[in-house]
C-alpha cells in the first residue's frame, strides 16, 4: 500500500491467539480425493489377518495396531484396537488436503498420528478455519469450513466453541474497533478484514475509518465466499464459464494448458475456457491446479492401501475441476481490488498494548473447555478431560 508503512500493524497471531498445530496423518493411505476408495482401503485393512495387516497399516512410534485411543470428537470411529477392528469403515469426511484441495478422511483417531482433538471438538457448520500461508506466491491467509491438514502453519480455528460461540480473537479486541469505528464489527467481520488487509510479513492494518472498514470487509467477505465454498456454488458470468469441451479419457496421465487457446487438457480431453489467471493461481509456491490434478491421478505403491484408488476418472473430479477453476479465476479477479486497499487511519500495534488488548492473556492462547457430553475413550471407556 503506497505511502503507508505498517511496521507498527499486528500480526494474525496476535488478533487471533489460539492456534493449533495441524492434523498430521502419519501415513497418507486414510485420506483420498473420493470415498469409495477409502472404504475400500478400510475394508482391505480389516480382511487381512496377523503380520499382513500390520505392514498395510503402515506403523509409526505414535500409532501401531496395539495403541489404544479414544473416539475422535464428533465422529463413529472405533477405539477398539485396531488389531481386533472389525466392520464397516467410519463414514469419511470432507478435509482441506491441500489449499484449495477438497479430499475425504476417514475419522478414526486409531488412523492419525496426531488428530488435534480440539480442533475436532469446535468442527461444526459455522466454523471457520484460518491458515497463514508460507512467504511463497499465494494468498498469505486462507479460510476454509473444513478441517485443514496441510502446514506447517498453525490453524486458527475464529470460535473457540462449537455454534459460533467465543470468538478466537483477542479480547477487548471488539470493544476498542466499536469505539474508534462507531460501529460493532462481528467476528467474521474482523476475519473478512484480515483477510483483505494482509500483507507479507504477515501482517494486518487494521483502520478506524468506516468507511474504508465497510469497504474491506465487503471485499474480504467476497474472498471468504470463494474460499469456503459453502453457500451457492460461484459462477463466472455466460461465456467465461469452464465446460468440457471435449471428453476426459477413463484415466488421465498428463495435465497441458495451452495458453493461446486457454484450454486445459487432460491427456486429449479439453477444458475451456481456462483463464490464465486460473492456471497460474498459486498457493505455497505450487501451482493449485497442478497440484490437484496430481493428487488425483498418483499411484500409489503396489501392494499397500495407497494403491487402492478408483478404475476411472469418477464425474464428481470433473464437477470438482470445473468449479475449482471458477474459484481461482473469481479470486484472481479480486486480488488487484485487494492491493489497491489503502489503510488510513490505523489502528496499530501500539495502540493497541497501550489499550491493554495486547498482549492476549495466556488464557486466550489456549483451547476453551467445550465438553458438552461424554466422549468415548480408549476400549470404551468414558473418557476424562
């Protein structure tokens, strides 16, 4: 932002100051781009007895057949040790894989090395998850309703409590932004500014003109949207919309983008039109289609649950496809509207601790106590918080 230096802004740390550590699975078999797969892979798993199971399991110091874990929060997993696991597969659900990567898991914390439970305990439908992206191009911050499990950023989960309850921002924060704005800002408003304002470092202007605060929030609100992806699916307008214009074949190889037609092919299946944006729309220093395609059509080693993965090109990919390239094209669209966002009148870090909102307590930095009822432990036992 031109003329401004925001040396003296806060940093998403210091605005949102409960954090968590993300997911980390430990083996990549129990996470997969489509369903059927993974209960396919489960049901491989509990068919297969003695040493064959262990090795298709894929052991690690923190998860053996023999560790014994409590139930997930929210889930159907089971705790009996998995060397006795026996019928059907958890129901997967929808993660965050990668940025922008939708994929499934299977919520078993018997699966996962480190499943972060309290981050599963405040997972509901107005959550939302907030990662810092590295320094590489991209977005520096990325929103997402499902449970991310990419890093090595931490989460930051915007309510500390299931139903939008306890924002997950440091507190006074609110009540000093009402002050010098004139007006109450919610919760997903300061995420929506955050998510306009950020710039490398990271870190977040924020300003005490309403006007420019109703501005930014209204783009940062639009990026939000496209993010999550869980209200009414984005469109570009009639004739910039992606088709396939020529059919994908059973089972992909190759992703080329051709930039003179901006087509997009799949071995010889073609998508168009692709906008460059679209195409060359980062996130962690890789290009996200890239990416995607990638995950989708890896093999896995023969002979291990990675390799058990759909005979064809399933249609969902193709929806999935389709609408990822809308979002990337609609964010690219928005990101010069971003860099034009000129903070006057900030509010900053200074201001800030004089305020006595920062530092956050250390209470804030850690998880609130959420149990709302009995949660299954190791064997079936009643587990203790």
């Amino acid at each position: 932002m031109p003329g401004v230096t925001h040396d003296d802004a806060p940093r998403p740390a210091d605005l949102m100051p409960w954090s968590v550590a993300p997911p980390r699975l430990g083996r990549g078999w129990p996470a997969a781009p489509d369903p059927a797969s993974l209960k396919a892979r489960w049901d491989a798993l509990v068919k297969t007895e003695g040493p064959d199971r262990e090795a298709l399991f894929e052991p690690t110091r923190s998860r053996t057949l023999h560790t014994a874990v409590g139930q997930l929060p929210g889930t159907s997993g089971g705790t009996d040790r998995l060397l006795r696991a026996a019928g059907p597969c958890p129901e997967p659900v929808r993660v965050l894989r990668a940025p922008f990567d939708e994929q499934w898991l299977i919520p078993d914390h018997r699966l996962i090395d480190a499943a972060r439970p309290e981050l599963w305990r405040v997972a509901d439908e107005r959550q939302v998850f907030v990662v810092e992206a590295s320094d590489a191009a991209g977005p520096l911050l990325l929103a997402t309703s499902l449970l991310p499990l990419f890093g090595p950023a931490r989460v930051r989960p915007l309510h500390r409590r299931p139903g939008g309850a306890d924002p997950n921002l440091a507190p006074g924060l609110l009540d000093h932004l009402a002050g010098r704005l004139g007006l109450r800002p919610s919760p997903l408003d300061v995420l929506a500014w955050m998510l306009a304002a950020v710039r490398p470092g990271p870190l977040v202007p924020l300003t005490a003109d309403p006007a420019l605060w109703e501005h930014g929030v209204a783009l940062g609100r639009r990026a939000l949207w496209l993010m999550r992806r869980d209200g009414e699916r984005p469109k570009l307008p009639g004739g910039r919309r992606p088709y396939v214009r020529s059919p994908l074949p059973a089972r992909p190889l190759t992703l080329r983008y051709d930039r003179d037609e901006e087509a997009l092919y799949l071995d010889g299946g073609r998508v168009s039109p692709v906008p460059p944006s679209a195409w060359d729309f980062e996130a962690g220093g890789v290009r996200v289609l890239e990416q995607w395609f990638a995950a989708r059509t890896a093999e896995g080693e023969p002979g291990t649950l990675a390799a058990v993965r759909p005979a064809g090109w399933p249609q969902a990919w193709t929806s999935e496809l389709l609408e990822l390239i809308t979002v990337l094209a609609l964010l690219a669209e928005l990101r010069p509207r971003l860099a034009e966002l000129t903070v006057t009148d900030p509010v900053t870090a200074t201001e800030l601790r004089d305020a006595g909102v920062l530092p956050a307590p250390a209470s804030a930095h850690r998880p609130a106590s959420v149990l709302a009822g009995p949660e299954e432990g190791p064997e079936g036992q009643l587990a203790l918080l």
